[in-house]
C-alpha cells in the first residue's frame, strides 16, 4: 500500500504526535489505490435504525487478486464503525466478499473486540445486535425519514437545557425570551431518580408562571434520545438500571402529560447547540463541535433541520495509528474523544515538557496549559498548534459523511486564544490539503449573537405545535 505524505503545513504543527496518522488521508489513499487497480469490488453497507430507516453507504474494495485482505478489512471495518456512531443503528446489512463479512461478524460480536459497540447499540435501540451479509441484488434500499423539528418560534414556549453542572430554562413569546435562568445542580453524582425529576420540573414549573399558557417544551441535553425517550445519557449515569427504567425512561414524555398533554421534543445538547448557530447565521448544513470532558456534536442539515441521527463523534476514529491513543471507555484507538477533549491538551502538554501537578484534575491541567497560552508561550502554542492539525484532519473526514459549510467549535477547551490558533490551523489545514473542502466549508468559533441566541431558546424552538 502507498503510504499518503503529509503537506509542509501538516509537517510543521506535528512535532508533538509525529505517529498521527490521519484517517481522511489513509481513507482517501485507499480508494485511490484501488481506483487505480483491477477489478475493484463493490462493497455495501446499510445502517438500520428506528422505524425502518435505513442509511446505505457505497465503497470499492481491493479484488483478491491484489492480495490486500488486510488492508480491506482494516478498511471496512473502519466505515463501518464511523457509519455506526455517526448514523447510529442496530443493524448492519453488509454486501462484500464473504471472508470480509465473516472477520466483521467476528469483531462487531458480542464478546468480539467491538462488544462496547454492540451493547450500546443494543441498548439505545432496544434490539439485539445484528450483521447481516447479503447478496447485492437483495440490498434493502436507502430509507430515511427526516423529522423537521426545530426553528419553531410562535406561541409559548419553555426551552430546557438539562448541562452535567447548571439546569438553564427559558420562557419564550413568539421567539422572544421573557424569562431566563439557570441554576446550579449536581445530576452525574445522584443515584435517586427523583433529585432528577424534582430539579426539571421545579425549572418548567417556574418558566410556566412567566407564561399565559404553554403551548410546547423544547428539552436539549447530553446522551441519546429516540422518540423523546431517555436511552443513554451521563445525567443518570448513577441511576440503578432498574431505577432508570421505571423513572427516567418516559421522564420527558410523562412530563408533557402532567401538564396537559403538550408537544415536547427532547434532542442531544450537540444537535441543539448546532441549530442555535444555524437559528442565529441564517444558515444551513452547520456542524457544531463542543471539546470538553469529550467531544460532542450535532448537526443540522441543508432543510435547517435535525437530522434524528446518532452524531457521537467521539467514537468515531480520526487517527489509525496503531499505537494512537485508547479510549478507557470503548477500549477501541484513535477516536475523536481523545483528540478533540481536554485529553488531547493533556497529552500534547505531556509531550510538550509540561509537567502537571499529579492532585490536579483534568480541567485544572487544562487550565494550566490556557494560562501559558494568555502568555504566549511557546509551548502551548506547539500543544494548540498540533490541536489544529486534528481539527484541520478531523472535519475532513467528516465531510465524507455529512454535507458541511459552517463548523462551529466550541467548549472550554476552545477558550481564549488557543481557541483561535487552533481554528486558524485547522482552517489552513483544509485549503492546503484539501483545496475543494477548504473552499466550502469554514471552521469558526461562535461569535456573539450566536451565543445570545442560547442553548435553551434553541431548545424552544424543537416542537411542532399542534394545529
């Protein structure tokens, strides 16, 4: 296999990970190469979520006479496992080579190497885990159905942002806030339900006083939610299972009953954060990018809309390195949780020299690092140099997937001005390397309005009201 060259720009900002083997790269390397050889082979992937949806992706493989299996499963797998957290599903319908199909039934298995993969799948759509080899010709066709929610702006409305530190709501006239607050709340830490559901409804009982009626509720938080129920979300991560499923599933649903059966729409805090920066630059096909404890994301299509998919990038590899860093969570290497978090500035410090204070926690370290940046030190900026490069690197292998012209980042690990260095590098890293992607899409940081606009208005805005 042709290995890909890094540009002189690249080069440059790597001095602090030069393992870092982009994914974009290698992916557009591979299909060049078998572009270039005999009889590539059609593969098939179909992503199979709920209500039927299917999302299908089409790819070419190496034939086997170019005796590259390894290099095809290593591709394929890869795909399969960035349709998997971008789409999201529980089932994998496979059209290829069947030794292929065979090697990823055996890792996408539920004691195989993507068992944390399989269970979380499983659990968010409430079905067992499945990898289904067919034949081309009985390949199920593309099905999605695009829910248009959000940009709703008449009537009463209360927005909810449920954060893993503050409870933010609003009560919103015809797209006018006429209350706002937000209080401080510890949710990771309880284990009873009911701290949950007191804390939520003590929020909408009082944005309701400040509301001749309401007509709808917008929900915006962290974690997975499919027809407005709770599937998997770090608010509850102390919540018993059982607990979980008697009180915290329905929460939102039976919370829109009590209070006379009103529309609600619960969405991921990235998708909502994405449909504010769209709602307040007028815009569409916006990506938002949030880099903090993990890196979370949402996005919102060329309607204006949330798509409905899964979105968590975090799992979705960027490196394929085989010594990139592992995710103590998965167990799987080179995902965007640790080049897109707080950890990525931790390790590149470490590389760097920095020597960090072993009873400081990772936010602190983080903080560490800023506080060089404030004083331009030359260190830091190597370590949001290097952030650059996996941002630069990162949304152009997103752009595979998704049709992007504005990628917002933020969170606390874009504050002050390494913030800007790093959107500065990864934008450079786009014209550079990818002339057409550098013309069409434009990486930035929230300005102002944006952040005015908010993440509970924009929760707001998520239902439909009744005719």
């Amino acid at each position: 296999m042709e290995k890909f060259v890094f540009n002189q720009t690249s080069k440059r900002y790597l001095s602090l990970d030069p393992h870092f083997s982009p994914k974009a790269l290698n992916h557009r390397a591979f299909q060049k190469e078998v572009s270039a050889s005999k009889n590539p082979i059609k593969v098939t992937i179909g992503i199979e979520r709920q209500q039927g949806q299917i999302s299908v992706y089409e790819t070419q493989i190496f034939h086997d006479d170019e005796n590259q299996f390894e290099a095809n499963c290593h591709f394929i797998e890869r795909l399969i496992k960035t349709l998997l957290w971008t789409k999201g599903g529980f089932k994998i319908y496979l059209s290829c080579p069947r030794d292929i199909g065979m090697y990823i039934k055996s890792i996408y298995h539920r004691d195989g190497q993507r068992s944390f993969d399989v269970s979380f799948m499983s659990k968010v759509y409430g079905k067992p885990f499945e990898i289904k080899l067919v034949d081309h010709s009985q390949f199920p066709k593309a099905f999605e159905v695009s829910k248009h929610i959000g940009r709703h702006l008449e009537g009463c409305r209360i927005g909810f942002d449920a954060g893993g530190s503050d409870r933010k709501v609003s009560a919103v006239i015809d797209g006018e806030t006429v209350f706002s607050e937000e209080i401080i709340w510890h949710p990771k830490l309880q284990e009873n339900p009911d701290y949950h559901i007191a804390g939520i409804k003590e929020s909408i009982e009082y944005a309701k006083t400040h509301l001749p009626r309401v007509d709808g509720i917008g929900v915006s938080a962290a974690g997975v939610y499919i027809d407005n129920e709770v599937k998997v979300a770090s608010l509850f991560i102390k919540v018993p299972e059982e607990s979980f499923n008697q009180k915290v599933r329905r929460l939102f649903i039976n919370l829109a009953h009590e209070l006379g059966d009103v529309p609600i729409e619960v969405a991921n805090d990235g998708d909502v954060t994405a449909l504010a920066g769209a709602m307040s630059m007028n815009e569409t096909n916006v990506m938002g990018i949030a880099m903090g404890t993990s890196e979370a994301a949402g996005y919102v299509n060329n309607q204006g809309h949330i798509t409905g998919w899964l979105n968590e990038l975090a799992f979705v590899p960027v490196d394929d390195h085989k010594e990139a860093m592992e995710d103590e969570w998965s167990g799987d290497r080179g995902c965007g949780v640790k080049y897109f978090s707080q950890d990525a500035i931790i390790k590149l410090g470490e590389a760097a020299g920095i020597v960090f204070e072993d009873h400081l926690s990772p936010a602190e370290k983080l903080k560490v690092v800023q506080l060089m940046m404030d004083k331009q030190d030359e260190k830091a900026i190597e370590i949001y140099q290097t952030m650059g490069v996996y941002l630069g690197y990162g949304v152009a292998y997103y752009a595979l997937f998704y049709d992007i012209k504005y990628v917002l980042v933020l969170g606390r690990v874009l504050s002050g001005p390494g913030g800007e260095l790093m959107v500065k590098i990864a934008n450079e890293i786009l014209k550079d390397e990818f002339p057409d992607l550098g013309n069409s899409i434009k990486i930035e940081l929230p300005d102002e309005k944006s952040r005015r606009v908010g993440q509970a208005i924009a929760a707001a805005s998520l239902p439909e009201l009744k005719k």
